[in-house]
C-alpha cells in the first residue's frame, strides 16, 4: 500500500515548455513572416528593367492651378492628354481619400527646377500599391511600383510556419546529437 500510495502522491511528469521557448518562436515566426512578404512583393515589383507590365493600382498624382490634386491610375494617364494639369507638385507631400475605402497619398522625394522623383502610395482594403516615378510638367516615366497585397500574407505566413518548424526540427536534432556525444 506504501508503494502505491508513493505514486499516486508524484505529480504527473509535465514536460515543461519554458515561456523563453515560446517567445523566440513567436519573435521568429513574425520576423520570418515580415521578411517573406518583403520577399514576395520584391520578386513582384515592376520595374522599367524587368519589363512586367506594371501594377494595375499604380497611380500617378496629377495637379490643378489651385493647388488641387487628382489620383488617377498610371493607365489613364498614358491614354489621355490632361488640359490644366502638371505633374509636378506645388507641396512636398499630401495625401486624400481617395473613395470610401481607398487613401492616394505622395511625396516629393527629390527635386530638380525642372522635375521631380514623386513617390506614391495608394492602400486599399486589399493592398498597399508604392509607386515611384519621375515627372515634367507634362511628362510621366515610371520607375518602381511594388504592391503589398492580403495574398502574400497568407503565404508568408505558411512560409514563416514552416521556417519555425524546421529551425525547432534542426535544434532538436543538434541537441540530441550533442547528448549522446
């Protein structure tokens, strides 16, 4: 009765899983999901080297006299002469909404007397489109656009997963390994 009354006593063998073991995981897991989609929207950009066609989101700004400006898709801009309109902004930076859901935002990145490295960003429920282009008075020439989209979270977040699994994988391995040595 001893024996049995002894091991009904012990507390039940917890393999411990230390709080330190979790935090590296979930600290590696975003910095694998933060750096696979970078990657993906990086192998995705469209560039004037890479001759992709480019994003369909990206969006030029055009200005009024007023001080005014209109965001209007890169495609529309190369079918369509605009009258009182330049493409070189009055302000350094601005931003609007766009529609209900969807924000155009720029900023002058570089300037010279007679044109303008503008970057812009337009976010939308479903991506973040950025678009760098080089702009006259009258003239458009796209540079870089790289979008950002829900997709890519998806895989990268299978991407990350997997990443996690298999650097757990590894050290176990390395730690048996070194426990039978």
């Amino acid at each position: 009765m001893t024996k049995q009354h002894n091991q009904t006593t012990k507390q039940p063998q917890k393999h411990p899983r230390p709080f330190k073991q979790r935090l590296l995981k979930l600290v590696l897991f975003c910095g694998f999901l933060i750096l696979f989609i970078f990657l993906q929207a990086n192998l995705d950009s469209r560039t004037a080297e890479n001759r992709k066609p480019w994003h369909s989101d990206f969006t030029i700004a055009a200005f009024e006299p007023n001080g005014s400006f209109l965001a209007l898709p890169y495609s529309y801009v190369q079918q369509h002469s605009l009258a009182k309109t330049t493409f070189l902004a009055k302000k350094p930076d601005g931003s609007k909404q766009k529609n209900d859901n969807d924000t155009f935002s720029y900023k002058v990145v570089q300037q010279t007397e007679q044109q303008q490295l503008i970057q812009t960003s337009l976010r939308t429920p479903r991506s973040i489109t950025v678009a760098t282009y080089q702009a006259t008075a009258s003239t458009v020439t796209p540079i870089k656009s790289t979008a950002y989209t829900v997709e890519q979270i998806s895989i990268a977040a299978v991407l990350a997963l997997i990443s996690v699994l298999i650097l757990q994988f590894l050290y176990r391995l390395l730690r048996r390994r070194i426990s039978h040595q």
